[in-house]
C-alpha cells in the first residue's frame, strides 16, 4: 500500500501563496519571519503557515504595501512599517457579522492608574508583542511601572536577596522547581521606572518588549548576556 500523503506539508517554490512570496521577498530584503509577524502584528507561527498551510490571505495588501515602503519609498523603520501594514489589517468577522474575540490577555489600565500584563514562553519568543499597548498607554498616561521576570538562577549576576540588585529582599523573590527565579524590578515603594522612558526603550528595540526588558537588566548588571527571559510581567499605577 502506498504511503498517505502528509497533510499540511510545505508547499513547493512554485506552489507558493501571494503571501509567502511577499514574504520571501521581504526575506530577502533582510527581514526576519519575525521581523515579519511584528510589522502584521500576528504570532510567528502565522508566518510559518504562510507556507505550510496556505494562509496569508488577509495580509496581502498589508505585505505589498510594506515591500513597496521597502524596496521604492527606502523605508526600514520596523514601527513605521508597521503603521502602514496596519490600514490594511482589520480583524476578523464571525458569522453574523461581528467582530470576533481575540484570544489573549486583556492588558487594560483602570481609570485611577493599576494595569497588568503578564505572558509566557510562546509570546515572550514573538516579542510579547501583547504588553506594548500597556507600556504605551501608561507612558501616554504618565505612570509609573515595574515588571517581573522570570529567568534561570544562573542568568543572574547577583544571588537571591542581594542588595546590590532590586528588590534587595528575599520575599520579592520567586524561586521555581524548574531551577529558575522570578525577580521584581521597581515598586510603588520604592517609585519604580517612567513609563514614558521605558516606552521609548520598547520603540527603540521595534516594539520588541522581551528585548527592551533584557537590555535594561544588561545594562544595569542584573543578568548576563546571554540570559533567556522565559516569563514577564508588567505592572503600572499612577504616583501620588
């Protein structure tokens, strides 16, 4: 008996989607499916089905307008092309002509100033793309913030409780079984960061908040280089 074909393989060269070809070409212009996936504000994965499973279909005029920007108007701004990525982005319809849900974590600022954001392994890898719209909105608002991460023991430059690191006290500090630790940075208590700074950081990096966040404990000697952050979190109010 023959062997069954296998469902969703990649497509050939020549069996490939509008999209993945935009795709390909923004590729070959030095963009990363990452890169990508930020400038449609979508998951990684997306772009990878793109050519495994035939979809992109949505993004086409997205994808054209930004190879455009690219290859004619010399634009290689990640938020700029972003924006014009975006007016031609809408989301989805159900059946009966609503809006559909999108199914991730609300990150909404209450009107006296507390907000929070928190996200795992997968979109830490996409940037956490889901806690640029809270660093924003809290710099508009002129917040304070913190944040949490959470890394292996070994990715730190200080042990657990130093004072030479934030928060300087045991009880701020998360130790997990896997080996890893959760650390605060930054508090009601002792003021925390200026939203407005920290989301220049965020523009900075092409909205990537995952980096802006590791350049930050780089730079201050909290971890090491090549630390991975497996989960943050990012926590805003309003100072008195």
């Amino acid at each position: 008996m023959p062997p069954r074909p296998r469902r969703n393989r990649p497509a050939r060269q020549g069996e490939l989607n509008e999209a993945a070809r935009l795709a390909d070409r923004l590729q070959a212009a030095g963009y990363t499916k990452r890169d990508i996936a930020r400038i449609i504000n979508r998951d990684p994965s997306l772009v990878s089905q793109f050519y495994t499973k035939n979809k992109g279909a949505a993004f086409v005029n997205a994808l054209r307008d930004v190879l455009t920007a690219v290859e004619t108007g010399g634009i290689t701004d990640l938020p700029e092309l972003t924006t014009i990525a975006a007016r031609h982005i809408t989301r989805r319809t159900t059946s009966s002509g609503a809006r559909a849900r999108v199914r991730t974590k609300a990150v909404l600022i209450t009107p006296t100033g507390p907000g929070t954001g928190r996200v795992g392994a997968q979109a830490i890898a996409s940037g956490s793309a889901r806690l640029r719209p809270l660093i924003a909105e809290a710099a508009r608002q002129s917040l304070r913030l913190a944040f949490t991460v959470r890394l292996a023991k070994t990715g730190y430059l200080y042990p657990s409780g130093s004072r030479t690191d934030s928060p300087g006290i045991r009880r701020d500090v998360i130790q997990r079984a896997d080996h890893s630790e959760e650390r605060s940075y930054g508090s009601a208590q002792t003021g925390g960061h200026d939203a407005t700074d920290f989301a220049r950081r965020v523009d900075a990096v092409g909205g990537d908040v995952t980096a802006a966040v590791h350049q930050w404990l780089v730079e201050t000697g909290r971890i090491r280089p090549d630390a991975h952050i497996t989960h943050l979190e990012v926590r805003t109010w309003r100072p008195r």
